[in-house]
C-alpha cells in the first residue's frame, strides 16, 4: 500500500516501502516516520513483538535509509497523521549514509544538493503538480484535435531574435539549441493542419529573475486557418481546463501550497483583454512613465494584475517589439495581430502567441524591415510559396504556468534541474 491508503486500510496486514523521514526512540520501541510519494507516515517497532533481525534492522536504519515494513494498521490519535503502522517485520534495504541535509539550509546548498532535495516533500508535491500539468495540458490538445509532433531542438537559423541563442559546435558547423519550435511547428501545420510540440527551448537569457530559466519546456501549438480571436479562445480554454482539473482531481495537493479550489475553479473563459495601447494607459494612471514601443517588465506586469483574479491578454503590441512572423493589423498598422496572456498577482506573461505572416511579399518585406538574413531562413520562407494558408499559435511556457498556479517563490522550484545563469548542475 501507499501512505495515503491508510485510512482505507484500518484493521489490515499491510506492506510499506519507503525511506526513513524522522526517528527517534526510547527503550523497547522505536517510531520510524516513513516517507513514500504519497506523503508520510509513523510506524512502530517494538522490540517484544519483532524478530531479533528486525529490531536491529530498525536500530540501523538511519535517515533516508530504504526501508520496507510489514504490518497492522492502526488508527491512532498520538501519531501525527493519526495513522501508524505496527511492524511485524522491518527490512532495511539499503542503510543510509549520513543525510547532508539538515534543517535550515541555505537555498544555495539546497540546490547544489538539487539531487538529493527532490526527496523534500515540497518538491515531491511541485512534481507531482508538474506532472498532472503536463498530462492536462497534452490531453486537452489530444482531445481538440491536435497531432503531437517532434521538432529539432539543434538548429542552423537564427530562431526569432538572433539572439539569446546557445551556440553548438556541430561536427565542426555553428549550430544553435532551439528558443522555440514555432517555425518547424508552422512547416507541420501544411500536413497535419493542428499540431503542437512539447520540448524544450533554449534561452541564453542573461537576466537572474524568478522567471526566467535557460532552458525551460514549452508548448507550441499551431493551427491553420486559426485567427488571433481563435488563438485567444483556444488558450483560454487550454489554461481554464489545466486548473480546473487540477482543482478537481488534486484538491490536497494544492492545498498543501495553501491554494484554495475555487480560486483554480473560478479561471473560467472569458479572460479580460485589453489592447498594449489602453495597458499603457492603465499603467501610466498607476504612476508608470510608459510611452509607445516601451515593452513590460517585471513591475508592469505585476501592476496590470495585481487585482486580477484570471489570466488577462494584452493585444495588438507595436510591430517594432514583436517578432518578425507577426502580421501587421490593416485596423491599425502602428499593430500587429498577437497576444500576450498574464497571469494573475504578477507571475507575469504565460503565453504569447500570434497570428503569422502567410504571404510571401508581406514576409520578406517585414523581415526587410527587421534586418533579417533571408539565407537563414530559406525553408521558411519556402512555406509561404506553395500553398500556403493562414494560420496562428502560441507557445506557453510551463513552469510560468506551474509557478503561478503552486503560487511559486521561484521559477527554479517548478522544474527538476534547473538551467540559470550561474548554474548547469547537478
Ligand atoms: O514569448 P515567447 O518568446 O514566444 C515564442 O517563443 C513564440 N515563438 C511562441 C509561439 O508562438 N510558438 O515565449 C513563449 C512563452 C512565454 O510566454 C513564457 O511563458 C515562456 O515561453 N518563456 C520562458 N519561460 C521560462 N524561462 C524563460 N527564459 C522564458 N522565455 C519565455
Ligand atoms: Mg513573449
């Protein structure tokens, strides 16, 4: 059984298999706190009802030794979840040596000891969460139709920007790690119509905030004849179900982030949109100093959603500080046709997304206007002459969205190993 069962399994002969957490013992008796993944629990060994083997077994076994324990489960008030197992016989598996971890480490130690902090039981909940995420987030793409496909993640072009890129040396040839799989997405989109992928992406970002990771994974949808009023309708419904099912199915598991359901229940479509052009207004009567092309940073993100208690999209930004595949708006060509989706209380932008530029004159103009290479961009470009469509997508980056809904300090804590700047181990 697991940990958790135990409430179900009162007045049964049960095995456990799992590490010791905490011990202490005096005499005849010793309480072992065991942890598994479900969560932790006491167990008792007396020395009168184990065999000699076993109560040595149990003196042995220090903390985080692998253990495995055999016995009845009982309800009890003195034991801190109110259950204990009595143990009948008691394995050691493997005898611990001494833990580096103690109390009150700094996070520096804790993530040089990254390896072995994932056994905290923060981080056994955050990966847990993760993976609930990640499997909400594939099913509802499963589920509306869209293909998974598998995109390089080495790369000759110069991605968006041109810049932030990992450089690789390959066999000899400059190559680049990927910052996003949205053009090969694009290239699949003339087969497969609906398609995302779900990799990582590569960001030699420079920048040491609580959002940002070097390499971090990414879901890149991508949909033909989708409009950027069918991008936004569709990522909210992605983001409300990922929530809600969460809410649904995990209710321990977020509260024990001191989440409340009904704050994950209540993201439900529609989200507030709001145009760059009245967010600059709304930050500028907050007392910012924004004019027309300045991108957000840290600080306007969190004052446009500081009272928010949904994602907001802010639409239609200056084509100057947005990326080189977006189309202009003919309503207002100063725009071009994208969205940004925030989270609430300042966790910042989640996803961005866009419709992309499908004519060919209209693509090597703007990429004119960017200061593009179009040798980097051949099969690219390429796509746009022959039968090409219209089409959008976005990208959503999934620690964001895990940070913000486990309500996280930092971005590091949402993913396993994490890539900063000053960090590439363990
Ligand atoms: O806004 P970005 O840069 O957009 C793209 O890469 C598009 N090609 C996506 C697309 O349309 N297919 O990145 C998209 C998202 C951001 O909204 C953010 O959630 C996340 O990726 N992101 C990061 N997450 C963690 N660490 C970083 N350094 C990130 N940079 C972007
Ligand atoms: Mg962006």
């Amino acid at each position: 059984m697991y940990v958790k069962d135990a409430e179900a399994k009162v007045g049964e002969r049960h095995e456990l298999a799992g590490w010791v957490y905490r011990k202490r013992g005096s005499g005849g008796i010793i309480f072992i706190i065991i942890r598994d993944r479900s969560g932790t629990m006491q167990v008792a060994i007396k020395k009168d009802k184990v065999s000699e083997q076993a109560w040595k077994a149990a003196n042995d076994a220090s903390i985080e030794s692998s253990i495995e324990v055999e016995g009845m489960v009982k309800k009890d008030e003195r034991a801190p979840t109110g259950f204990e197992l009595e143990a009948e016989n008691f394995k050691l598996v493997h005898a611990s040596e001494p833990f580096p971890i103690t109390e009150y480490q700094s996070p520096e130690l804790l993530l040089d000891y990254r390896h072995l902090w994932l056994r905290s039981q923060k981080m056994t909940k955050i990966m847990m969460a993760r993976a609930y995420i990640f499997r909400y987030a594939r099913e509802f793409m499963d589920k509306n139709g869209f293909f998974e496909i598998s995109p390089p993640l080495i790369t000759k072009a110069g991605g968006e920007t041109g810049s932030s890129l990992f450089a690789v040396d390959y066999f000899g040839e400059k190559a680049y790690l990927t910052e996003s799989s949205q053009l090969y997405a694009e290239a699949m989109v003339y087969s497969l119509e609906k398609v995302y992928s779900f990799a990582p992406s590569y960001r030699a970002e420079k920048s040491r905030t609580v959002k940002h990771l070097a390499e971090y994974w990414h879901l890149e949808p991508e949909a033909a004849y989708f409009d950027l009023d069918d991008n936004m309708k569709f990522q909210e419904k992605l983001v409300s179900s990922i929530a809600r099912k969460l809410a649904k199915e995990h209710e321990d598991l977020i509260k024990f982030f001191n989440i409340e359901p009904s704050t994950l229940l209540d993201i439900r479509p529609p989200f507030p949109r709001i145009t760059y052009e009245k967010a600059i207004e709304i930050l500028n009567e907050k007392g910012s100093k924004l004019k027309w092309g300045d991108d957000f940073g840290v600080e306007e993100e969190r004052l446009l959603t500081e009272d928010q208690k949904k994602p907001i999209f802010v639409h239609h930004w200056p084509r100057e500080i947005k990326a080189f595949y977006m189309p202009d708006d003919p309503k207002d060509p100063r725009t071009v046709k994208c969205a940004d989706m925030l989270a609430p209380h300042g966790h910042g932008e989640i996803i961005g997304g866009s419709e992309r530029i499908w004519k060919l004159d209209e693509l090597l103009e703007k990429m004119k206007m960017f200061g593009l290479n179009t040798e980097n961009y051949k099969w690219y470009i390429d796509l746009r002459r022959y039968g090409s469509v219209p089409h959008a997508g976005f990208g959503m980056g999934m620690e964001r969205v895990i940070k913000w809904l486990l309500n996280l300090d930092h971005i590091r804590d949402a993913i396993p190993f994490p890539r900063v700047i000053n960090r590439v181990e363990p």
